[in-house]
C-alpha cells in the first residue's frame, strides 16, 4: 500500500505557523469578494437603472451606491457627454 508522505502528522516543519493563519486568510479573501460586489459606481455623466429580472426598480444618480441584493441588475446609461470639443473656428461678430 502506497502511503502519502505528506499527511496530517507529516507536514514539513515550520509549516504549522502558516497553516493556522490560513483560516484567517480564506475569510478575509471571502470578505473582500462580499464588499467588491456589494457596491458599484455611477459616474458623474451617467445615471445606474437599477433593475430586479428585467423590471424597473429605481433610478441611481452619481456616486458611490450600495447593491442590496445580488440579483439586482445596474445598467448606466450616458446622460450628457461632457467631454471637451476642439473649437478650430472663430465666431465673428458684425460691427
């Protein structure tokens, strides 16, 4: 019978001080994937449609916003484009 040399009694030494972190390590990566998906962000020229299976709920204005349940859905859409224009032209103005 084959055995593996690496089991729970046989784990490298000085490992044991990583493996009682890991616990505290899995949470914290599972914490930060919880608040990343628990927000989302409008941007200033946009405004969030938030929407539950394809129906309207409310409307989102700028800034940081919270999502309270997963399956709500957030599509933003352009209000006003504010991106600045290249004027290469001079109005002139009768006298």
């Amino acid at each position: 019978m084959i055995y593996n040399k690496f089991g729970r009694d046989n784990i490298p030494p000085g490992w044991n001080k990583y493996f009682r972190y890991l616990r505290y390590f899995i949470t914290g990566i599972l914490l930060v994937i919880f608040f990343w998906l628990t927000f989302f962000q409008v941007r200033p020229e946009e405004v969030g449609v938030i929407t539950r299976f394809g129906k309207y709920i409310r409307k989102e204005e700028p800034g940081l916003q919270p999502r309270y349940l997963f399956w709500n859905g957030c599509t933003k859409l352009l209000l006003k484009d504010n991106r600045k224009r290249n004027s290469d032209f001079v109005l002139s103005v009768p006298e």
